[in-house]
C-alpha cells in the first residue's frame, strides 16, 4: 500500500465526494423511471402526438406549397405551348403582276382555321384606309389565299406615287374577330405604272382581338332548318295560298 501526502484541498474534494457520490448514484439510476405515476406517462402522449402531428404538418404544407407552384409551372409552359400552336396568325405580301396590276398573298401560318373578313390597305400619312375591300373566304391553316387587286392599287397611291402602304386582314377565328398588323411595302408608281413593290423590313406585331362595346352579337353561320321548321306541341298554324 502506498501511501501520499495529502494537503487540505485535496481532504475536501475527498470527503465530498464521498458523501455526495450515494446520491448522484441513485438519482442517475434507470430505476427512476419506475417511480413516475403511470397516468402522469399517459398524459404526457397527447402532448407529443401533437408535438409530432405539427411536425409533420409543417412538412405536408410545404410539400404542398412546392407542389402548386409545380403545378402552376406546367400550366403556364401548357397554356403557352397551346397558344403558340392553336393562336391564329397570317402574313400579308403585296406583289407586282404587271405595270398595271398586283395581288395580295396572304398565308396562314398556323393550324387553326380561319374566315377573311375585310382586307384594308392605305397610305401611312393617311390615318383612314384608302380601300376596303369585304370578303368572306375561309383559309385552312398552312395554305395560302390570294386575291387579284387589278387598278385598285393605282387608285389608293395616283399616277405618281413612291413611298410606303399598309395593308391589314380583318378575321374571324375560334367565334372572335381578330386583325393583323399593318404589314408595310415599299411602292414606286410612275406614270400610272408600278415600277416595283418591295416588302419593308419592319418585324409586325401578333394579331389582336377586336373588342366590341355593348352586347355580343354572335352570327350562326350553320342553322338547324329542321329544327326552326318543326312545330312545338299545342302550337297550330295556317297555310294560305295553293
């Protein structure tokens, strides 16, 4: 055995230990446990149910909240896919046939189909169209539609004449109206001659719907015969002449 000098601090630290070592032994025991009430267990498991069931709450909400703005992607990049496919557009072209004539092209670049209603064509320092013409051709989509102006042009621009014009297709598509830009062309007339029509390099904007004011007026363009020429029952009617 062997034996140290002990100084007065380290008596201390001895004796305390001693007493308070019995102590902290029983109050870190596992049998501790058992010496807690059993209803006083039971009443703590609503509280960590709780605990868990907002937690998990918290998760689902934000789950959801990545979900909606996933979703609400996809809707966008959708409606934007089916806009650039479905939306109608056309472009104009004014060609030169002859010194005397010109025709107007117009294409359907896209899959929708469409009902011409009024071609319009002026001068860009006029403010009102110098012609209008009425039609009431359909044009499928991907083809093309043209139309034969003859003088017609030599009547908006003179005998002398070298500057641009402006032409605008009026249309029906999907039960709206809708009309081009002004698609802008380069025009030299000489002596009641057109020497050349050129197209201007000027990017057009996309079609825009026209907005009517006050009640929509919609034109059947397919009427059920049979349907208006039947009688409703307790109706009669009379028949004149042989």
């Amino acid at each position: 055995m062997l034996n140290f000098p002990l100084n007065e601090q380290d008596t201390k630290r001895i004796w305390s230990a001693s007493r308070n070592g019995p102590r902290l032994g029983r109050i870190m025991h596992p049998q501790w446990l058992g010496r807690i009430p059993f209803n006083t267990l039971i009443s703590y498991i609503p509280v960590i149910a709780t605990v868990v069931t907002t937690l998990f709450s918290v998760i689902l909400a934000r789950a959801t909240l990545r979900y909606v703005e996933a979703t609400d992607k996809g809707l966008a990049l959708a409606r934007e896919e089916f806009e650039r496919e479905w939306s109608p557009e056309l472009h104009l072209k004014l060609e030169r046939v002859s010194a005397s004539e010109s025709r107007i092209v117009v294409t359907n670049l896209a899959k929708i189909s469409v009902l011409l209603q009024m071609l319009q064509v002026r001068k860009l320092t006029m403010a009102v169209p110098s012609e209008r013409i009425l039609l009431n051709d359909p044009l499928v989509g991907g083809l093309t539609w043209t139309l034969d102006l003859g003088k017609k042009l030599l009547e908006s621009t003179g005998d002398e004449f070298e500057g641009e014009l402006a032409a605008s297709m009026t249309f029906y598509a999907s039960g709206r109206m809708f009309r081009t830009d002004w698609f802008r062309f380069r025009v030299q007339v000489r002596e009641g001659r057109t020497v050349k029509i050129d197209p201007s390099n000027i990017p057009a904007r996309r079609v825009r719907v026209l907005e009517r004011k006050g009640p929509e007026r919609r034109r059947e363009f397919v009427q059920d015969v049979a349907g208006d020429a039947a009688v409703k029952k307790g109706e009669s009617y009379f028949v004149t002449g042989a």
